[in-house]
C-alpha cells in the first residue's frame, strides 16, 4: 500500500491472542481513507471501534472510510451537531455514534447500547464520554496529529493486517 507506512508493529501485545498494537502514519486524508477502508474490510458483524482523537483528528474521515468499504457513500458520513447515532445500511449495518456533544443526563439510555445488540459495525467518536457502556471487546484507534500527518495507533485483540 502506498500514502501510509508501518511505524512499527508489536505483536502479542496481549496475552490472550495474536492480537497487537499496530503503529501507522498517514501523510494526509487520502492515506487516512486508505488505512480506514483496509481497517473497514476487515471488520465484522458486532464489531465496535473507538476513535480517539481530537477534534480535527480524522475521526469522522476514518469513519467516512469504514463506511464505504460497507458499500455506504462517504458523502453520508458527516459530523451532524445534534446526531449522536446515525444509522446507515450497506453491505452490513452501519452505526456511526458521535458522543462530542452528549448533555449532562450522561450516555445511558439514549440508545447507543442498542447499536451493540444488532449485526452491525458501530463505529464511535469521543468514547471517552461513554467508556461505561461500551464493550471491552473493541478495535481502540488512537489518532495523534503530526507536524504533517497523523499517526494511528491501533490496538485489537484479533488480528488485522494493514
Ligand atoms: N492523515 C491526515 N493528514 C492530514 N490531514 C488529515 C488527515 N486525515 C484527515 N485529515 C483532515 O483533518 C480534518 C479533520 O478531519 P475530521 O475527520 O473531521 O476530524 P475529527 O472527526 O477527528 O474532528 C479534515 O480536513 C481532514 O481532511
Ligand atoms: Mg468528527
């Protein structure tokens, strides 16, 4: 793959798995949708990956990326002020949670547990404000904006190849 490059790769960074912490670097958005759409194509029904980052980061453009490779238009993906689930369908179900702009009443309750129950890929920015009622079992994406890039650290029990 050419745009984005491995950093480094440690693996067997959990005990239980193969899985690791895999280290990319994204020159610019492009490479970002290529790494999202690899990232995407590897994903299966009941899936769930937190995007850390801050605002600018590349949240929204990596999910834009996980969408198309479910057959849903990038264009669909947006960062709506007042949605904090958006539903999409493509190959599979698409649930693109935003938690930035969650009230004070807290992430309980307002569906996005719901999102977990069904065969979909739930794919959520700002998880920190919902740590309590997402899955341990997850894909962690930390995004850190560079001089000139990003680099990605993604951390998955099972394995994913980039
Ligand atoms: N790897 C990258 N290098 C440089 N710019 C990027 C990269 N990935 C995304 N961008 C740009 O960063 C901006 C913010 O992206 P966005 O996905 O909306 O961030 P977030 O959802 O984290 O707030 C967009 O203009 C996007 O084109
Ligand atoms: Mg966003």
């Amino acid at each position: 793959m050419q745009g984005f490059h491995k950093k480094d790769i440690r693996s067997d960074e959990f005990a239980c798995s193969k899985a690791g912490l895999i280290r990319l670097f994204a020159e610019d958005e492009a490479a970002m949708l290529k790494i999202g759409r690899q990232l995407g194509r590897q994903l299966q029904p009941g899936d769930v990956v937190c995007l850390y980052g801050c605002l600018g980061a590349g949240k929204t453009t990596l999910a834009k990326a996980i969408a198309s490779s479910l057959d849903i238009p990038e264009r669909e993906i947006t960062s709506a002020s007042f949605t904090i689930i958006a539903e999409h369908y493509g190959r599979l179900p698409f649930y693109h949670v935003d938690l930035y702009r969650l009230e004070d009443g807290g992430v309980e309750g307002i569906g996005v547990e719901e999102c977990f129950d069904h065969d979909g890929i739930t794919v959520i920015e700002w998880p920190e404000r919902g740590e309590s009622i997402i899955p341990e079992e997850r894909i962690n994406v930390r995004i850190n904006i560079e001089q000139a890039g990003r680099t990605l650290e993604i951390e998955s029990l099972k394995p994913l190849s980039f």
